[in-house]
C-alpha cells in the first residue's frame, strides 16, 4: 500500500471511529467538570471554566498561582452532593470535548450518587501522533499525583474512586506508583477501574506491589478483540494488559474481567466508553456490590463478563442492579 493510500485509509477508519461516537455520544449528556493537568517545568492542575469545550480554554486557570487548591475546594462544593468522586481519564487521540462528552454519558449512566470529573492529561487529539500522546501521559503523572492527593486529602468520608482507560491507564499506574497516601492507613483511591489498559505488566506490578498499597481495589477490564491494543504490543514488542485474558497471571489485589464478548466496533478498542453494558458492570464496581457480580462468570482463570446479563437503561437513565 502507498503511503497516500495508507493516509487515505487511516483517514476513513478515523471518520468511521468518530461518527460511531458521535452515533452513541451525542446524545443530551451532563456537564461535568473539568480537571487539566500540565507536567513539565511547572507542574499544576486547575479546574477549568464550565462551558470550556477545548483545552486552551483552560489556561488562564492554570496560570493562576493558587489555581490548584481553589480547584480542589470548588469541586467539593460542586460535589457535597455525591457519595462518591469518580475521576475519568480518557485515551489515546482523544480531544478534550470528546473526552466531556465520554466523562458525560459515563456520569448519566453512573447516576447521581456519583460526582463524575473528567481529567485532560492532554491527549493531541491525533490518529498518528501515538508517541506524542505516549510523551504526555508520562509528562503528566506528576500533576496527576499531586491532583489525587489534594483531592484524597479533604474529601472526608467520600470515596475516591478512578476509571482510566486506555493510555489514561498510565497517568494513574504511573501516580499510584509514587504517590503517598496524606491519611494514614487508608489508601489513595477506593475502586480503581482501568478498561483496555495500554500498559505492561512491570508497569502495573510496580504501582500495585507498593505498601501501603495505594489502591483499596482494582478490577481490570481486557478484550482478546482489541486489535488496538495488538498494534500496540506490536509498536512496543510486549504485550498489553488489556489483551491478558488468560489468567496466566495473578495480580495483588485484581479482578480481571474478559469483556471480550463487548461492542468490538472502534477496533474493538472502544467498549469501556461505547458499551453501556460494560459501564453499567463499572457502576456495580463502584457501589461495592458483592464479587462476583451477577453477570461476572468464571472461566480460564478470570471472570468473564456475559454482557447479555447486563441491561442498560433507556436514555437519560442511570445503569439498574443486574439480575
């Protein structure tokens, strides 16, 4: 194939990608808040203005020196009302208003008991520019770190909990596996959820072996149909977390759930934000419900997800108890 070629159907499967999202997105959603984080010389986060549909309309907020504990104290206002934050970070080439309008549809789903945050650790937004958006995620750890612990620290008796998906799974690996907990004996983050993880398995067994540990809970959701995560293995020659389907491994303090049987359009990449069947088994990670979950069956050493047991609600409903 010739390189035009190649440009020409790269380009086709990125419209076919957005139209999908835009086919099970675009739909009326919440706006929730908006936390951009900014690595480098001048580590910071800040919330960014509501309304704000694009990354640089954030600037000003990260400009503003004491920018980092007025955001912390602003959602927890915005949040009193919630029994629980949860703290979404998106993938790879994902722009900052598709990364709202995920964080939004996961938040309609979720219900109100959740006070869902989307986190921008800065995604180029880019079909070709994986390395770059590789080089932001790790820029990024630091603010993200330090965003968690400010946050951990004065949200009382909520609960912390995180859903990261794809590359967002190596800002939060990456923090968990330096950040200290600033209340003693209690970890980081409550329920952590990390879907089509684009990490190895060293990565994760360094943020995960520490003591303290940092999380009270990981469930980790893997697709053997995820051909984005295959090109990835094959870009860095080892394989991804998100494909370790086998349970050949076993993991501290880990479910692993198989979602090979999810929604595979998207390259088979995109169900932890495209299939409401697979938020809605989130929603029971993240209200504690008993393991193993009602649609969770057991099979070649994991729990395997049997998505015809999930049943999403009409639009604009929260996800209902699995039967």
């Amino acid at each position: 194939m010739s390189r035009r070629s190649g440009s020409i159907a790269g380009t086709i499967a990125l419209a076919g990608s957005l139209l999908l999202t835009q086919r099970v997105l675009a739909r009326p959603v919440p706006v929730v808040p908006a936390v951009v984080l900014q690595g480098g010389k001048s580590v910071a986060f800040a919330l960014c203005p509501r309304g704000a549909d694009e990354r640089s309309a954030c600037a000003s907020a990260l400009a503003a020196a004491p920018s980092n504990q007025r955001s912390i104290d602003r959602l927890l206002v915005e949040g009193a009302h919630a029994e629980r934050f949860v703290l979404f970070l998106s993938g790879y080439r994902t722009s900052f208003a598709q990364g709202l309008l995920e964080a939004g549809r996961i938040a309609q789903l979720l219900g109100p008991r959740f006070f869902v945050v989307y986190v921008d650790w800065g995604s180029h937004g880019k079909l070709y520019d994986y390395e770059g958006d590789a080089r932001a995620a790790k820029r990024d750890v630091a603010p993200f770190a330090d965003f968690v612990t400010a946050l951990r620290r004065k949200a009382g008796a909520r609960s912390l909990d995180v859903y990261a998906y794809s590359m967002g799974t190596r800002v939060v690996a990456g923090a968990m596996a330096t950040v200290r907990s600033p209340l003693a004996g209690e970890p980081v983050i409550d329920q952590a959820v990390l879907a089509a993880p684009d990490l190895t398995l060293n990565d994760y067994r360094v943020a995960i072996t520490r003591q303290p540990i940092p999380f009270r809970h990981v469930t980790m959701y893997a697709s053997r149909a995820d051909r984005a995560l295959l090109l990835s293995s094959i870009i860095h020659l080892h394989h991804r977390l998100g494909q370790m389907t086998g349970g050949r491994i076993a993991l501290q303090h880990t479910d692993v759930v198989d979602a090979s049987a999810a929604d595979r359009s998207t390259v088979g990449h995109g169900y932890p934000v495209h299939d409401a069947r697979v938020i809605c088994d989130v929603a029971a990670v993240f209200l504690d419900r008993v393991i193993p979950h009602p649609a969770w069956l057991r099979s070649r050493g994991v729990w395997t997800l049997d998505v015809e047991r999930v049943h999403p609600p009409s639009d604009g409903l929260p996800c209902r108890e699995t039967t």
